[in-house]
C-alpha cells in the first residue's frame, strides 16, 4: 500500500523520544494499529497512562498534515504546558523525516507547512475552538479539561462537516463531560467509536501477556510483571484504578461503584412469562418515579421501564400511569416508600397492589449492591434496559455525603430509591411483606 494510504506504515518510519532508551524506532503496539485502522468520524479513548496514545495522535496528525494539502489539525488540552507538549512531539517526529513539504511557521502553539496544512495545539479556555474551522480536532485529557462542555459544543460540528473528532482521556470519575459522552456512546445515543486501552495491553507494562485476547488472563499475567510488581503499591485502590485500569468509579464518595453501563444496561423487553414488580418512590416538584420490574425464575432482576413525572399528584398518576401499567403488565406487587402513607392509600383506592415495609436506607443500598456485583462472583444478577436513562444517570452519580459514610439525599436519588423499595421489599417475599398500616 502507498504511503499516502497508510499511516502505520509511515509512523512506523519515524523515531521516537523513550523516556529511558532515548531515540527509537516508533514500533507500534496492537492497540495503535487498530487506533489508525479505525476510519470512525468520532472516536472516544478512554486509557491507562502512559501508554503512548498522545505519541499516536502526534503522529497521526502529522501524517494528515503532510499527505493532504490544506489541512488544519487542532490540539486542545488542559493547559499550556500539556498543548506545548503535544506540539513538541509533532516535531520530534518530524526529525526523522527529511521528505516533510518546507516549514513555513513553527513554534509551540503552530506549525504551518508549505502545503498550507496547519498543526494548531491549544489550551483549555472558555473560547477555545470557536474560532478555528478544523478538519481533524483532538482533546487531549478531557475528563480533566476546564470548559470542557463549551469547547466540546465548539468543535463537535468538525465531524458534521466531514472533519473527524477524537476524545481522549484517563478517567477523572462520572462528573465530568468525559464520562457522560462515553455512556451516552455506550447507551447508543452517540455515535463514538470507543477504545478502551488498559494497562495490561501494553507491551512495556505486560512484556509477556500484553497479546493475550482474554481480558483476566491478561491481566493476571501482567500482575506479575516487574512493572506492576514495583508501582502497584504505589497508588491507593482508588488512584490505580483510575490512572491504569480505565475505572470511572472515580470516587470512594459513589454508592454504586459497581455499576457499569457497558455490564448492566442492555436491551431488556418485557417478557410475559416472567412476574412483574413495581418499585416506588413519591415525589412532586422532585419526581415520582415508577419503576417497573421483572424477576426471571434464576432471580435475575429486570428494570424494563421507567416513569418520571413532576408537577403531577399521585391520585392522577395512580389513574392515568400506574393503574393503566399495573393492568398491562400483570404487576404482581407495588413497593412503595414507606414514608408516603396517603400516597399509598390512593394507589390502593384504585386497585394498585401498593405495598411497603420500614428499612434503613443502608440496608437497602447493600441489597442492591449485592445485585450489581454478587458478593461470591459469577454474572451481575441487576439488568436495566437501556430506554431508563434518568435512572441510568442516577445510578452513575447517587454518592454518599462528604466525608461520611451517610448517603448524601440533596441529589438526584429518585430512581435509585424506587430501585431500592423496591429489593428490600421483594426479598422478603410478596405475600410476607407485612401492609403498612395507614394510621398509628
């Protein structure tokens, strides 16, 4: 293949800056080779560090800016010295390459070629991008970029416009726009291709398992290596699995470190042999969340359907939502918030089978926990169709107060809450659930 049509074989005649063998060629890794191959619009990495993605996008950029005249490729980072850094292996790679079009402009922040190709390397601001027309956009570490919803509004319509954008970063938790965009991708709502490159895919960290397919194995091997060995104990549980094993968990703060959309949401369709549930929590200027529920006979739990509604009292809801679900759907039992006494009676005055017992909010979320990653391993047993996105984002984010180990309730916590009334409740057994009285 011409060199034109293929930047492996282009960048894999460049040389390299090691941090410790000095210049070397740019033999690429596995995970490089299929980062080039990909001829996605949008791409969305998400990586251990250090595991020489940013080297790759250097390269790839220069090869656009060198085959195709007139283009304009752009950096955006978290800040100055991050944009300089990744201009400067631009130019690191270009020493090795005596056949470049002449430089006409070369400094940290631009290099201007004589086919009038432009390499532009920015930091974060408030403005970034807005004001540059790109025809490739790269942001470097954007779950740690300041601004990042306003510069990823910014530079988003490159690729409607036949441009290509790529989003890399290490994880920095679930409350970032790094994150929303790898879930919404996940969930199918954004049309990313994801890459997710681990510690233990890369030949320095892993010399001797970095090939093998099986994700375990692979990364079993590599906890023996000498690598891992010496800077495993360096890092606390939460940083290591940050920094190197591609984690959004983020924070010991979340309740649910378990839960992951790429393991628990898919597509989960009402099935008419199986019981059906409803799991309850009341609200009104703050949501009343209906969740509905189904149970498989291996006591796999199913949310196949949620119902947010504000600004509606539950008599109307009970009416013109539940009633009509709980009808369709056969709901077998509907676990309330114990709290919402009236609420319950007006659910019963219309036929619901409403249904509540006390727990402590701690109990609850053990319950569901125990569901998203069972205690003695094997599959996830908590499944959630991918149509429940408000209850999707707040199982992402439900996070205990700070510096405490209360859950924080001046959040988004409705579905959660719905969710957990819902297995406090059902583990005790439909017709064992003792009915709350209405009155002391």
């Amino acid at each position: 293949m011409a060199e034109t049509e293929d930047p492996a074989a282009y960048l894999g005649r460049r040389r390299i800056l090691h941090p410790t063998r000095g210049k070397v060629p740019f033999a690429l890794y596995p995970y490089q080779h299929a980062l080039l191959a990909s001829r996605a619009p949008q791409r969305i990495i998400v990586k251990a560090r250090q595991v020489g993605v940013s080297q790759l996008v250097a390269g790839e950029a220069l090869f656009l800016a060198k085959h195709f005249d007139g283009v304009t490729v752009l950096f955006v980072s978290r800040n100055l010295p991050a944009a300089q850094h990744l201009q400067r292996m631009v130019y690191r790679l270009m020493d090795s390459d005596v056949n470049l079009p002449p430089v006409v402009r070369r400094n940290d922040a631009e290099l201007v070629l004589g086919n009038d190709s432009v390499i532009r390397s920015l930091p974060a601001t408030e403005d970034t991008g807005r004001t540059f027309a790109a025809t490739a956009v790269y942001l470097d570490e954007f779950a740690h970029m300041p601004w990042a919803d306003r510069i990823y509004q910014a530079v988003a319509p490159c690729a409607a416009r036949g441009g290509r954008l790529t989003i890399v970063s290490t994880p920095y938790g679930k409350a970032n726009a790094f994150y929303r965009l790898w879930q919404e991708s996940v969930l199918g709502r954004r049309s990313f291709a994801r890459f997710r490159i681990h510690w233990a895919e890369c030949p320095e960290y892993n010399p001797e398992g970095f090939h093998l397919a099986d994700p375990e194995a692979r990364r079993r091997l590599g906890e023996h290596s000498q690598w891992c060995r010496a800077q495993r104990p360096r890092f606390t549980d939460e940083q290591w699995a940050q920094e190197y094993e591609c984690d959004f968990a983020g924070s010991s703060a979340l309740v649910y470190r378990e839960f992951d959309p790429e393991v628990h949401v898919g597509e989960f369709r009402y099935n008419l042999e199986w019981p059906t549930f409803a799991g309850q929590d009341f609200g009104y200027v703050n949501p009343s969340v209906a969740l509905l529920i189904q149970v498989s006979p291996s006591e796999e739990v199913f949310v196949i359907r949620e119902h947010y509604h504000t600004n509606r009292s539950v008599s109307e809801l009970a009416r013109e939502v539940y009633r009509p679900a709980c009808s369709r759907h056969e709901v077998g039992a509907w676990y309330c918030d114990p709290s919402g006494r009236s609420e319950i009676a007006e659910l019963r005055a219309v036929g619901i089978p409403a249904v509540a017992r006390r727990s402590t909010v701690e109990e609850g979320v053990l319950a569901v926990r125990k569901l998203l990653r069972p205690p003695v391993g094997g599959r996830p047993r908590l499944h959630i169709d991918r149509r429940c996105v408000r209850l999707i984002a707040e199982m992402s984010t439900y996070a205990y107060r700070e510096g405490t180990d209360r859950v924080d309730k001046n959040q988004s916590d409705h579905g959660p809450d719905a969710l957990r009334y819902f297995v406090v409740n059902h583990w005790r057994g439909a017709v064992a659930s003792e009915p709350l009285a209405l009155r002391e």
